[in-house]
C-alpha cells in the first residue's frame, strides 16, 4: 500500500492491490498539509491553494500535473505536491495554465521539486500558448534544500523572461512573497494583491531592524496597499480572495491567449440614445485651468461605459485601463486632469509606458485621450531622472506598431503634446476637439516669455496698465495659437470633431486600422531607457 507521510507499507502486488494504492496515493495528495497547517491558514483568512484553484477556474475544468511529485533530499515529512498545486484548466472556456502554491506544506517554501513543477508548468503554457497565472503564498526559499532551491528563483524567472510577450502572465499574491520570491511577480504582465493578507518585500522588517535598526511593520513595508499606490509594483488591490480571482477572470476576458492570437470579440449593443455622447459636448470646462474627471469622457466612449483600470491607486495623473470598442478590445491611455493637471512626471511616464508595450506585445489597439500641460517640473523630478524615465513613455509610443488612435481633448503642451501618441511617434488617427489647444505652451507662459520688455514697460506705467496688456497678449495668443486649427493645417491633425461625435470616428478608425501592418527594424532588440 501507499507509504503516507515518510511511513512504509507493504508493496502492492496484484492489480487490485495496486488500484487501492493508487486511490490512497491520490486521496493523500488533495490533502497537502496537516489538519494543523490548514486551520492556520483558515485563521488567517485565506483559502488553501486547491480551493483557489477551484475558485478561479471553471467548475470541473482543473487537470492537475505533478500531484505525486514529491521532496527530494533529507526532507521530513515529504507530502504529496511538494507544496504546489500545479495543471491546467479553463476561465470563461478558454485554456489557462494555473500554479499555486500551498502554505500548509512546509509554508508554501520553493524546494528542488516545488520549483521544478512549477518550471514544467510555465514550460507547457509556453508551448500550447495560453496565459499562466500563479497564484503565491510562500514563505520563499526552502533552506534545508540549500542552493537547489536558489537556482529553481532563477529557472523561474528565466521563464519568465522567455513568456514575457508571449503568453499573458498574472500574478496574484494572497499571502507572503519575500526576497528572491518577489522578483517573478514583477517581471509579470499583471499583479494582484489582496489587501491586509498579502505582503511582498524582498526583505523583511525584522532583517531591517537588524540591519540598519529602523523599525517598521511587514504591511507598512510591503503590503497591498503600499505595493499598488506607493511604489507601483502591484497592479491591482483586492477586497479579498474572491475578489482577487474576479479581477483575473475579467482581466482575462481582454487579452488574447498568446501574442499570436487575437483578443476575445464579444457582442455589442449599439447605443440607441444620444445622451452620452451629447453630453460630451459641454463637458470640457471654459477655463482651461479648470479640472474635470476623464473617466467621464472615457465612459462615453467605450461599450457599456466598463473601464478595467491598470494601477489605479499609482500615479493617478494618468489612466491606464482596458476597454471595448465595438466588443474589441483596446487599451485607453488618457491624462486625468483632477491629479496635478494630468501632468506627466516619472511616475505617470512608467505606468503608462509598461501599458502601452504590453498592449503592443499582445495585439491591442491604443487609444489616446490628451489634455496634458507638458512634463511636471521640479528639482525632485530633475534629480530622480524625469529625462531619462520621461522619455520611457515617448519610446513606448514611437515602438508601438499596433492601430494608434488619439484624441486631444484639451491641453496638449510642449513635450506633452509630442508624447502622448502625436503623429510624429505613429499614430495612425489623430483627432482634436474644438477645445484643444496644441501649442508650445500655456498662453499665461508663453506671454510671459514672448513679451517681457513690453509688459516691463507697462508696469513702469502703472500696475493696471500692465494687466490690461496681459489680457490683450493672452487673449491673441489664445486665438491665434491655442487652437486645433494650426496643428490640422499642416495635417498633424486628421479631423477636428464635435466632442458628441468622437465615439463613431474612434469606431470607423479601428475598424479600417484591422488590417494595418507595420514592419520593424531588424536588430535584436531595442535599447529603451531603462
């Protein structure tokens, strides 16, 4: 019969026999930890790794691998699984590949096997070309198990160099994820935490306090929190569990299976009433120093006004979000004007460089939505490297070879204009409200700078004299070049369009961009600024 946990049976020996040690080698595998561990885990409030998988998958579609694989070495209590739950299945009836790991064997720590399963995992989503998703929970490396442990962080991460572009990959962290354990998660395309559960540092705060003696707390380090609105490296922030394995289900139902493949079409209604679009027309304020929220804007552009945002607690001076257009998928990138005028800084010009070349990778159009007053200046952006970190998002754009479509809503300025997916990067379809204003600058600095001696002069004369002229100069430059009409002149600009019409030439846009084909440079690969 089957040995369980570390104690020999009698070897089978008749098929019967054998059928019976079967049945209890398979019933010893669902079990992963002991009755202890999964209490532990429950307390904690987080399910096991099987009843994640259960949770994400479709019901009945999970085909499990390597459930007899077992430690290797001097290990106690070798279980079944090794402490990860590995296989296939499908979300929404298409093919996923899907780990997990189990806490409740050995902490969900990375042995020899653990790792090798998961390597054999990515290896197969690679050759069938369908989206990996790991789910983690793993107190890291498995030290008893020394330097095979290590190399199998690196296995993994090689994986998912090799994936990357290739196959969507998601990661979703429900427990802790520390040291060389959180490295895998930020090469991913995705990252979903949940928020008071889940951790991920690549040092922890008691290593800190020993180290350098600041003390501070594993969710102030790295929580879920933390991870999605201070330093970007989670995508998404979860209510809990089941939330986070909704937001990979609709994550999912965007993206293609694999690079070669086409995003999901799903039906759609045409909207049969003018409200939305018309109220896009007075929705831009008169006073160009007046904010206003862009997701409004948005939600009268795209089907069902559903927007699915990326890295919505970072950098919020930008959107990035995923959406349809006539059921296709595309990817919006948009300046939000209620966050620092929707100024570009190095934050903003990261987040929505990474979408943008994610989108490429995979096959999704972009559209663009600019009101930008240019790149925010400063000495803290200057020192921490806005030139370098800025251009990122102009690199991103300029490589993108998949249907560009951008509408300037309001302010496009200076460097911002040229930025965000102006014609001269590629765009293939640029529209302009008449509220656009594409120039140089704002017309308060450009007066300024054009015409210092003369308003000098007129101080001279007399305060009111001087506003009086500010006001002439402002209002000229304001007409003459604070308009769409120069940069639709020298066709910079395709159409300038009523705001209420703006979702119909999106549409027609994309619908005759279908076909486009772009060729690319012969070289290696590119050498963007990291």
């Amino acid at each position: 019969m089957a040995e369980t946990r570390g104690v020999a049976a009698p070897a089978p020996r008749t098929t019967a026999e054998r059928l019976v040690d079967l049945a209890a080698r398979q019933r010893s595998a669902l079990v992963g930890g002991s009755v202890e561990a999964v209490a532990r885990q429950a307390a904690r409030g987080r399910l096991t790794a099987r009843e994640r998988v259960a949770r994400l998958l479709d019901e009945g579609s999970f085909v499990e691998t390597g459930a007899l694989v077992r430690a290797r070495g001097d290990v106690d209590d070798a279980a079944y699984g090794d402490g990860v739950v590995t296989g296939t299945g499908t979300v929404g009836g298409r093919q996923v590949c899907v780990f997990a790991q189990d806490a409740t064997v050995h902490g969900g720590s990375m042995g020899e096997a653990f790792g090798e399963k998961v390597v054999r995992t990515m290896d197969l989503a690679l050759k069938t070309g369908c989206p990996i998703i790991g789910l983690n929970d793993s107190g890291g490396a498995r030290i008893q198990e020394g330097v095979a442990s290590l190399a199998l962080y690196a296995e993994l991460a090689r994986r998912n160099v090799e994936a990357s572009g290739v196959i969507p990959q998601i990661s979703v962290i429900m427990g802790p994820c520390a040291g060389g354990a959180a490295y895998s998660p930020a090469i991913t395309d995705f990252t979903v935490m949940v928020d008071g559960t889940s951790h991920m540092f690549v040092t922890g705060p008691d290593v800190i306090e020993s180290v350098t003696g600041e003390r501070t707390t594993a969710e102030e380090l790295g929580g879920a929190r933390a991870n999605n609105s201070g330093n970007g490296n989670a995508h998404f922030l979860a209510e809990d569990e089941d939330d986070a394995l909704d937001i990979v289900r609709v994550l999912l139902a965007y993206l293609p299976a694999n690079n070669r493949d086409s995003p999901p079409e799903y039906p759609f209604r045409r909207r049969a009433g003018a409200a939305d679009a018309l109220r896009l027309d007075g929705l831009v304020p008169d006073r160009p120093e007046t904010a206003y929220d862009m997701r409004e804007i948005l939600r009268a552009v795209v089907d069902d006004g559903e927007l699915l945002q990326v890295h919505e607690l970072f950098a919020p001076n930008i959107l990035c979000a995923l959406a349809r257009v006539e059921g296709r998928s595309v990817g919006v990138v948009a300046n939000q004007p209620l966050h620092s005028a929707g100024a570009l800084d190095i934050d903003a010009s990261e987040k929505a460089a990474r979408f943008v070349r994610f989108c490429d990778a995979f096959g999704i159009p972009l559209l663009t939505f600019a009101d930008v007053p240019g790149y925010l200046s400063g000495t803290h952006q200057e020192q921490n490297g806005i030139i370098r970190r800025g251009a990122k998002l102009l690199y991103a754009y300029a490589e993108a070879t998949v249907p560009k479509v951008t509408v300037v809503v309001r302010k496009a300025y200076g460097g911002g204009y040229a930025v965000m997916g102006s014609k001269h990067l590629g765009a293939d379809v640029n529209l302009a409200w008449p509220t656009a204003r594409i120039a140089v600058m704002g017309a308060e600095g450009a007066v300024t700078v054009l015409h210092r001696r003369e308003l000098a002069a007129a101080a001279a004369a007399g305060e009111q004299s001087a506003a009086d002229l500010r006001a002439k100069l402002v209002e000229e430059y304001e007409t003459a070049w604070a308009t769409p009409y120069a940069a639709a002149a020298r066709g910079y600009v395709d159409a300038v369009i009523a705001p209420s019409d703006t979702r119909e030439h999106i549409a027609r846009a994309l619908r005759t961009l279908r076909t486009k084909r772009a060729g690319v440079p012969d070289r290696r690969h590119g050498n963007i600024p990291l």
